[in-house]
C-alpha cells in the first residue's frame, strides 16, 4: 500500500517510465500501437499491471512467436525500476491485448475491457 499524499507522485512517475518503454517499443514490435496501466493503491504494487496493446491478434501471435515477449518483459522491467516499483514475478504484472479483440469482446470499450481485467489480476 502506497500513502495518499505519495500517490500522485508515483502515478506520474510511472507515467514517465511506461511513456519511456512504450516509445522504444514501437519500432520494434511489429503491430504494437501503445500500452497502459492499471492499479489500485489500496494493493500496490500487487495490483498494478502494464498492458501492452497490438493491433491485431496475428501481430500479437507473431511478435509472441519471435521472442517479443522477452523484450516486452526487459520494458517493463526498466520501467518499474525507473519509477522505484520492486514486483515479486514480473510476469503477472504485464498482460498483453490488441485492439482487434477488444472490438470483438467490448465493442472498443477499453475502460469495460480494463476494468474486468482488473478483477483477474
């Protein structure tokens, strides 16, 4: 749990960090458009997931299938240790989606999509 007063400083800071990983990922992750995170205060830093969004689920498939995932990993990483987030195991803090299923499941609706993830996690 992180104290109120210290909430908005590192909600920027993880801002700052993820803005940072997701620039560099985007010339080398064929098909990935952007990421977000999200948290809740009252549980963190165990409820805070990074998700990381492909157009479509065959640039998903594909990236996952090069190896993308590890560098996806190193990203988030770098970025949690940029913003002083320390996780136990990485991999239940990175999810990854595409727009395309999103539109299937949620119609586009990214906050329904997000919010009913959130509960999974």
């Amino acid at each position: 749990m992180i104290a109120k007063r210290e909430r908005g400083k590192m909600e920027r800071k993880l801002i700052a960090s993820l803005t940072q990983a997701c620039e560099e990922a985007k010339p080398m992750l064929t098909g990935f458009t952007w990421l977000t995170h999200t948290v809740d205060y009252q549980r963190f830093p165990e409820s805070l997931v990074v998700t990381w969004v492909f157009d479509t689920n065959a640039n998903l498939t594909t990236a996952l299938k090069s190896g993308a995932r590890q560098e996806i990993d190193d990203l988030t990483a770098q970025a949690f240790a940029d913003a002083g987030v320390n996780v136990d195991s990485l991999s239940r803090h990175v999810d990854l989606d595409s727009e395309e299923a999103c539109q299937r499941a949620h119609a586009g609706d990214w906050d329904a999509r997000l919010r009913q993830k959130s509960v999974k996690h």
